[in-house]
C-alpha cells in the first residue's frame, strides 16, 4: 500500500450505524490509551478496505478484557484493547466461557507521564515522591505513620510547596496498574516503608499496604479517560494529573510535563528504556472469530503494518514509540498464533 487516506467520514459513518448493521462491523472495546490508536486504525481501515469501519469503544482495559472474554459469538467483541498485559484471571474467565485461544499483540510502547497545568512550576519527581505523596501511611523518623504531607515541598524540600492533589487513573484502567508498580510500588521501596509495612502487618500483607492510598482528598481516582483529567487540572491549577506519553504531546499548549528520576519523558527516552515509567501496549483478539467476522484478520494485519505501526507510521507520529521487534509480531499475527501461557 503506497497510500492511505485518512477521513473523518468513516468513523462518522460507523457512530451513525443502526444496531442491525453493526454487527458487519469488528467490534472493539477497551483501554483509553489505546483508543485513539485504535481510531486512527479503523478509520484508515474503512478508507483503505472493502470492509465496514470497526467500532471502536472504551471502557478500560481491564473492563475491555473481560467483555473479550464472555464468550464466543456475533454477540461478543472482537479485540481487547489493553495499556497492561492480560492477567491469569482473565484467561481462565475466557477459558470458562468457552473462549480458548486468544492472540496477544503487542502494538508498540507508550509512557507514562505527570503532568501539570502548562503556567506552573515545574517538577522533578522521583517515585518516592509520589509514595509519599499519596500513601495512606509513610516512614518518618524511622517510623510508620498515618500520611502527614500537605505540600509536595513536605514530600521534598526541593519540590514547589503547593499543595498535593493528584488526579491518577482509576483502578479500571490499565495505567493504573502500571502506576502502582513503577511508581507506588517502587517509591514504598525506595522509602524503606515497604520493609516498615512488612514487619507492621506481616510479609504477605506488608505489599499491599504499599497500594493503600490517602482518603482525604489528595489522591483522586479518574474513571473516565485523560480528557477528563485534563478538565480536573484546568479547574485545579495546583494539581498533577497523570497520563499516558501521547495524550500529553497532543496537549503541550496546556501542560508542562515532570521529569521522573531526573529523566524527559520522550518517545526517544522510552525507546532506549531511559525513562522508567513505560509500558507495552497491546490488543487481545478472540481467535475463533477469525474467518467468521468480515475483515478481521485484515485488520488486525493492517493495524501491525509498517504503514501504521512503523517508525515512520501514523500512530509514531501521533505519540506510540515503534516496537523494535514488529516484524515477529507481523509474522506472528499473519500466522494466527495464539498466545501461549503467561510467564
């Protein structure tokens, strides 16, 4: 393919379809960082093929996962779009309802950023930062306390002494989980309040503690997708919002970006694994319905190209850094090779 269009049309067309045509359609549902990926694809898919423009959804990764895994059938989706990787309790919901092989596709790496409104100071955090930050309990003279910080400057004297309101992903998302294990898990590491909590509630309970958050209102979950916090931070000028790398490049006329662990994020910087909080995006595909829905071996195909997925691809350009190793997805998606038990 030596072009592709890109419309508005298509998706026009797709939100306007009645419930009786849908079903011609792909149906997809799941994270809302993949999302817009996923939008940019069907689309260019609608354009491009004879087949009708996939239905795109939302709805979170772990919600996507789940919707993947109801059962076979016109009545089930297609794909799972998921910012994290599909979990044991998700196969075996799919195993007992009759969904036995599913293909995992990874579709390239995103990072996530904290980000704040673009006329305020600027921050460099650390994970240990945001742990005690947003922690429901935190080491202070070598004890276990109830979280004592107002500010971030109480956090770190080298932070701006505004006071702390973190708008972070709900536990739906798919981000979410990877906060919690690059960041919280590894700031309640880093602080030594992990050992702290260990020896407070025992060594199975003690990590746990380390995902217990504040409840007096400096920590606020997000349901819905980054628009929403983005909206948060306009009305809160003093809070930081975390989002994923390419909402924030999308939106650099109204945020200013942190460092985390003295590093930028970038898509340069994710590559290379220089910035510590990244992660793999991926999309799940229910295989049984290969061959029996229109289109959907071709669109899983078109989406891993090199004309969208590739470097120099529409989705690199939106903000998804380029998977080093697509060839083996290519190939392993031309092939139809169902994902084998997870390691």
């Amino acid at each position: 393919m030596n072009t592709v269009k890109f419309t508005v049309s298509a998706i026009a067309m797709a939100a306007a379809a009645t419930a009786a045509d849908a079903r011609d359609q792909i149906q997809i549902a799941g994270s809302s960082t993949v999302l817009p990926y996923a939008t940019i694809v069907a689309e260019a898919f609608g354009e491009n093929f004879d087949f009708p423009t996939p239905v795109v959804e939302g709805g979170g990764s772990g919600a996507g996962r789940k919707k993947l895994c109801e059962g076979v059938g016109e009545n089930t989706i297609d794909i799972a779009n998921s910012s994290s990787r599909i979990k044991q309790s998700d196969i075996d919901l799919c195993a007992s309802n009759g969904v036995s092989e599913v293909m995992e596709v990874r579709i390239g790496y995103d990072g996530i950023v904290f980000a704040s409104d673009i006329n305020g100071p600027e921050f460099a955090f650390t994970p240990a930062d945001w742990y005690n930050a947003l922690a429901a309990e935190v080491v202070k003279d070598g004890a276990l306390v109830a979280n004592p910080n107002k500010t971030w400057a109480d956090v770190n004297p080298a932070l701006p002494a505004q006071d702390i309101l973190a708008f972070i992903p709900g536990t739906k998302h798919g981000t979410r989980e990877v906060f919690d294990v690059k960041v919280l898990e590894a700031g309640c590491e880093e602080t030594g309040a992990l050992e702290a909590l260990k020896a407070a509630k025992g060594e199975e309970e003690g990590p746990k503690g380390c995902l217990t958050l504040r409840t007096d209102g400096a920590s606020v979950d997000i349901d819905g997708d980054y628009t929403e916090t983005l909206a948060r931070i306009d009305a809160n000028k003093n809070a930081i919002g975390v989002f994923g790398l390419s909402f924030y490049q999308n939106n650099t006329d109204k945020l200013r970006v942190a460092t985390m662990g003295g590093v930028v994020p970038s898509t340069e910087s994710i590559a290379s694994g220089e910035y510590p909080v990244s992660r793999p995006l991926y999309f799940y595909v229910k295989k049984a319905h290969l061959g029996v829905i229109p289109g959907l071996q071709e669109y899983i195909d078109f989406f891993v190209s090199d004309d969208m997925a590739g470097p120099d691809g529409p989705l690199a350009a939106y903000g998804l850094v380029s998977d080093p190793e697509l060839a083996a997805t290519q190939a392993m998606v031309a092939a139809g090779t169902p994902m084998g038990p997870l390691n």
